[in-house]
C-alpha cells in the first residue's frame, strides 16, 4: 500500500448538473437540462487548503457563461488545467461573457448511500441582473445564450482576481437551439451536485 495515494477527481468525485429556465412571477420550470462536470486541477488546489482549515476557500460563487448570438455555439475544448486565465481571458471577447454569482444558500450536504454520512453536496444558483461580468448585455434583445457554468471557490468576494474555479460544465458541441436562451421574463438557475466515493 502506498503512503502517499493521490486523490484522482475524476474518478472519485463525481458531479451532476441541472441548468434550467425558469419563470420569474410563477417559479416554474419551463426548460432543463442535465450534464457532468469536469473537476480541475485547481478544484485539488481548494481542497487542500479547506482540509487545512482555510474556511474561506470553500465554493460560495458559481459563473454562469453566455454568448450574444443567432448562430451556432460551439463550447471551448476544456482540460482539467482550463481555470480561472480562461474566464479572465473573455476580457476580450467580443460575444461572450459570464455572470459571476453568489450561491443562493448555504450548499446543502446529506449521504448518496447508506455507506457515507456527508459525502454528497448540492450547490444552487440562479441569474441575475443584465449585464456580464465583462459588460456584455445578458437579455433576450441581446441574444443571450447560456451555455456554459462554474463552481467557484472565491476567497474574497469582492475581488475576482483571487477566484479559483473548482468546476466546469458545458452543454456540449450542440446547436444554439440546445443552449438555453435568456428570455424577458425568465431566469437561467443552476443545481450542482458533487458526491465523493
């Protein structure tokens, strides 16, 4: 046996996503889809120092990723080693964006088996506001499609520099048709499920 056995994410971590849109006024569901995640590299880097007692690095923000468009999205080609540079390098995009936003609860934590205690946690987020992180209009007259989301563990809320992206999701090499389109009216909500095993 080896002293020293490394944790391999994607093995022994694994995560469900639900996108969906929602209504505003009523909260009914009106579209949802469901996908796996990829954990990074640096999702490793988050759990290292919240089992070493740094409380603030723990997930409290999720991105939400959207492109203004009437063509076909086609979502990046992601590694483990893709965090935050390539959130950050959207600076310079001229469609796409993301809206940064703070969960809406406390995640909640509960057992997948009758073999663990707390070894599953659910995370949940929902849009908000009109405008993306790098100032691209997010709103039906704009064309905006979500297509993409993140986990992130952000230290100092008030300071995007300092994220660390723990997880990534996207809907897939699919037409536009299968992103979900912001809608007056409607919001994109997210529920995020990591269970270890």
């Amino acid at each position: 046996m080896k002293l020293h056995e490394p944790l391999d994410l994607g093995r022994q971590a694994k995560g469900l996503v639900t996108l969906f849109s929602f209504d505003e006024k009523t909260r009914r569901i009106c579209r949802q889809i469901s996908l796996q995640n990829l954990i990074l590299y640096s999702g490793a880097d988050i759990l290292g120092r919240l089992l070493a007692g740094q409380s603030s690095y723990a997930v409290n923000m999720l991105y939400l990723e959207f492109q203004n468009t009437v063509g076909v999205i086609t979502p990046p080609a992601v590694s483990r080693a893709d965090g935050i540079a390539y959130y950050n390098g959207l600076s310079v995009s001229p469609d796409t964006d993301f809206l940064r936003l703070p969960l809406l609860v406390d995640p909640s934590v509960d057992a997948s088996s009758d073999d663990y205690e707390s070894n599953q946690a659910t995370f949940f987020a929902e849009s908000e506001g009109t405008t993306g992180f790098f100032g691209k209009a997010f709103s039906q007259s704009a064309s905006s499609f979500v297509f993409g989301a993140a986990l992130v563990a952000a230290p100092d809320p008030a300071d995007q520099s300092k994220d660390i992206v723990f997880s990534r999701v996207y809907i897939g090499e699919l037409g536009w048709t299968d992103a979900i389109d912001k809608q007056d009216g409607k919001q994109v909500g997210v529920t995020w499920v990591i269970r270890f095993k």
